[in-house]
C-alpha cells in the first residue's frame, strides 16, 4: 500500500462516518457497563435480602449484555452494521 492509497483511503466518507458511530458507541458501551453492574448489584441484593431475584430486570439485564456484544463486535470490526445508540 503507497501513500495515495493511503490519501484515497483517508478522504472515502464511510471511514469518517464509522469513526463517529465508534465515539458514540463507545460512550454508549461506558453508560451500558454501569447499568448492568447497578443490575448485577441489585440482583444480588434481592437474592440475598428476599430470597429471588427481581424477574423485571432479567430480561432488560440480557437485552443490554446483547447489546454490549453488538457495540463490542461493531468496534471490533467483527460487524459492519451498527447497532443503534
């Protein structure tokens, strides 16, 4: 690869495009990471106190991991489509 591809590589939009979505979403994996250790904490703290775990947050608490694997693989460049932010 020379410099003038290199310069072509540079200018193409998509490359600059994929690089915001990357700062968003890597914002967006930072936020996500806090809530599920605040689920993982609460989850832990209804099983201990009452004896179950708190079934409403099961299902977001999976949502956000599938989530968390989508932005993962998007940074990655294991994926092509971005996840919504």
């Amino acid at each position: 690869m020379d410099a003038e591809d290199i310069k072509t590589n540079i200018r193409k939009p998509y490359v600059w495009e994929r690089l915001a979505h990357m700062a968003v979403l890597f914002v967006a994996f930072q936020i996500v990471e806090v809530l599920l250790c605040t689920i993982i904490l609460t989850q832990f703290l209804a099983t201990m106190l009452i004896s179950k775990r708190l079934e409403q947050l099961d299902s977001f608490s999976q949502g956000l991991a599938l989530y968390m694997k989508n932005i993962m693989l998007y940074l990655s460049f294991n994926q092509d489509t971005c996840p919504y932010p």
